[in-house]
C-alpha cells in the first residue's frame, strides 16, 4: 500500500470491485479496501439476479452459476401456487464467494491494488472535503490519501455519514432479512419460489431459491416495523418447520436491506457512495447485486474521467447519471411496493386465483401485475411506465 492514490474504494462487494475496475480502466490509481479476510465471504445474500443485468459485466461462468432460472412459482397465503414459464433462462443463483472473487479479480486485472483485512475506521476531511481515509492493518494504523473516496461498504455503510451526507433511512424501509442454506430441499432447479402472506412474511416475502441438487438457499424479508413485533427468524422457523422439517441447515445470515428510493445526495467534496451504502437496491424486489454493480461502475468511470480531466467537480454528475439509469425506476418500484406491500391476504388470494385463469402460456410478469393492480389505477400507469417482464 502507497501513502497516496487517486481513487480509494471502501469495501470490496459488487458495488465497490465494479467502481474499483471502472475507475482502473480510466488510467488512475485506484486502492479498494476490504475489512474481511475474504472477499465476498461471509455470504449475506439469496444470491438471485437477472441473466441480462450481469451480463452487461462479466461474461456468464459455470464456476459462478449454481442454478440457471426459467421460472418464477408464486404461492398466496391460501396456499395456491402460481408459475411463470418465461421459456429459456433469465436468471441465476450464484456462489456469491466465487462471483464477488471474480469481480475483484477483474478490478485488480484492470489496475487496481486490492487490500484484505484492512478496517477502514474514519475519513481524512479538510475545509469539509473527504481526501483520504484511516485504516487500520496488521495492527497498524495508517493514513492514506486520495483525490476521492468511493463508500461502497455496504448497507451499514458509515463512510457517507463520515463524510456528512444524509444516510438515514426509515426504519419501515430497511427490511429485516433472515436465511438459512439448507440441505434435504428438494426443488426444481430452474425455478425460484416466493411465498406471501401475513403469516408467512409480512410486508416482504419467503424466498427458495435452488443452489444445486436438494441444496437451497431459504429466507424472508419482512417490514421493519413488524420485524419490530416478532423476528425475521421467528417467521423463517415456521416457515421451514411447515415447509422443509427434514431441512439440515449449512449455514444461516441476518441483515438488512435498504428497500427505499436512493439516497438524496450521492456524491459530494471528494466523496461518491455506491450499491447498498447509496440506497441503491431495487426496492420492489429486494435486489442489489446488480443494481450495486451499475452504481459502482458508474461511481468508478465518473470518478476516474473527473481525475483524468483535473474537474473534481465532474462527480457531481454521477447523482444525475445514476438517476438517469435506474435511480428514475426505483422511485417507481418503491411506489409499486408500497401499493403490493399494503395488501391482504384476501387481495394476494384473489389476485393469484384470477392469474391461474390465464392460460399458462399467456402468463407474464406484466400480466400478473396488471392483475394485481388492477383496483389501483395510479400504479398500474407506474407498471406501464417501467414495463416488468
Ligand atoms: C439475506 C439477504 C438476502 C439477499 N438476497 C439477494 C438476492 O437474492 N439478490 C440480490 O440481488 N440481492 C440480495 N440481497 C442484497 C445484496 O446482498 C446486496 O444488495 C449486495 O451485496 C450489495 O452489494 P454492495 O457491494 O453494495 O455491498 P456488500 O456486498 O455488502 O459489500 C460491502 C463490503 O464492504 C465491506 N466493508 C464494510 N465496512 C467496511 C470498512 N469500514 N472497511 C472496509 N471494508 C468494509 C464489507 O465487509 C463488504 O465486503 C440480499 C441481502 C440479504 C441481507
């Protein structure tokens, strides 16, 4: 590690490898730090994404692809399960510690130093701009500086509260996840489950999702304020003992997720936030591997032409960028969850027992919205808007 580099990344995710190699392939210096041992271990994550958004960067690999996804089952509180065929893969689960491996190795094949073990623990600020960061490694405290942080440390993010943006987020919106990896779940490998209903997740879902033969990562997300009432894990448990009692399970995560719109402010006197420390996870689905990739890699491009052109103030048009591409529909997913998240059991009922009228072939994920919207006009004007398949 040098005492001075041009771009630092805090945090080693999909958000900060895509925001460290972008940067890289700009010709800078780029320095990302990661706290833990392993990058993209330990694994808090369903580890489900859409084909086509990863595929915009880096090229599919078995060594990272658990299971290929054709199908979505969706089952209502009353227990009638409903499948979307979409007839070829368009999606995957991954082994998040190959696939986060992967992305830093490109970071590091582009010209960026990648760092373990090293805690960053506060910022450098003069006259209020950020210009470096304190890190801690091998038990040594060091101060490294740099022309621009990019705070890509996740959903407790600290570095943007550091560098004074506004971070909170409410409660209502941070969702209180709760998964477990387990064996012994026999599934179709090419579908991913959701389950609904105010017994089975309240404002959220219940998620199986295949990770190779009998293996499945299981898990909810309900609403803060209810995780408030009764826990993430008191759900999951009576999920699986109702669903999966001869379940073993391998490994088990908690964590939150940010489901709001993004951050107000994203970028500011040498400083950019990226993936979940922006607030940048799709809010409908709960998604933020590939969301986090976009952001970082336009954090990173950004960042590295601002050094290249001597314009520091050239980052402030990554809050326009990033809004641009996917910032404008989040606000109208966060919209459409609030709507889907305010149902009953009786309207996810309903909704799935006129979706099984459609003849299976003829079933979409625009047509399950338009159904399930179909008594909230204002939204269902949203789903046109951003057009879901
Ligand atoms: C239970 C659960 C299930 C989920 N399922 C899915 C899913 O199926 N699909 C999906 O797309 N998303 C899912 N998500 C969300 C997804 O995991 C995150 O949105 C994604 O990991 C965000 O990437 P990131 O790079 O922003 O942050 P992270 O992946 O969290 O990476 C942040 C990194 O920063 C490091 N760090 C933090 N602080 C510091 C510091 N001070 N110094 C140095 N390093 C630091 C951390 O160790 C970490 O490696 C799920 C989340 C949870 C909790």
């Amino acid at each position: 590690m040098k005492n001075e580099y041009d771009v630092i990344v805090v945090g080693a995710g999909p958000a900060g490898s895509m925001a460290a190699r972008c940067a890289a392939e700009q010709g800078v210096s780029v320095l990302m730090l990661e706290k833990d041992r392993d990058v993209g271990y330990p694994v808090r994550c369903g580890e489900a994404v859409t084909k086509r958004s990863v595929e915009k960067f880096i090229e599919p690999d078995d060594k990272w692809i658990t299971a290929k996804i054709s199908k979505f089952s969706f089952t209502s509180p009353d227990g009638n399960e409903v499948v979307i065929d979409f007839k070829s893969v368009q999606g995957y689960v991954l082994e998040r510690r190959i696939f986060d491996y992967e992305l830093a190795k490109n970071a590091s094949k582009a010209g960026a130093e990648v760092v373990t073990r090293a805690y960053v623990n506060g910022l450098i600020r003069e006259n209020g701009k950020t210009c470096g960061v304190k890190v801690e490694y091998r038990g040594e405290q060091k101060i490294i500086r740099s022309k621009i942080v990019i705070g890509a440390d996740g959903t407790e993010s600290r570095v943007g509260r550091w560098a004074g943006l506004k971070t909170h987020i409410d409660f209502r919106d941070m969702e209180c996840c709760f998964q477990v990896t387990a064996a012994n779940v026999s599934v179709n490998q090419d579908t991913l489950y959701f389950y609904f209903g105010k017994d089975v997740a309240p404002g959220g879902y219940f998620w199986v999702f295949p990770k190779g033969s009998d293996i499945a990562n299981v898990g909810l997300g309900i609403d803060g304020m209810e995780g408030k009432k009764r826990s993430a894990l008191s759900y999951l448990n009576s999920n699986l003992d109702r669903l999966y009692p001869q379940a073993s399970i391998l490994t088990q995560v908690a964590g939150g997720v940010p489901c709001s719109v993004t951050l107000e402010q994203i970028s500011g006197e040498g400083i950019m936030l990226a993936g979940d420390a922006a607030r940048q996870v799709n809010p409908l689905s709960g998604g933020g591997i590939a969301s986090g990739m976009m952001g970082g890699s336009i954090a990173g491009r950004i960042a590295g032409e601002a050094i290249r052109k001597n314009n520091l103030k050239h980052i402030y048009s990554y809050d326009k960028e990033w809004h641009n591409e996917r910032g404008k529909t989040h606000e109208i997913f966060n919209r459409l969850k609030e709507g889907i998240y305010g149902f009953t059991d009786n309207d996810f009922n309903k909704i799935m027992r006129k979706i099984k009228e459609v003849a299976p072939e003829k079933r979409t994920m625009n047509k399950l919205f338009m159904i399930a919207l179909v008594n909230k006009p204002s939204l269902l004007i949203d789903v046109a808007k951003v057009i879901i398949d």
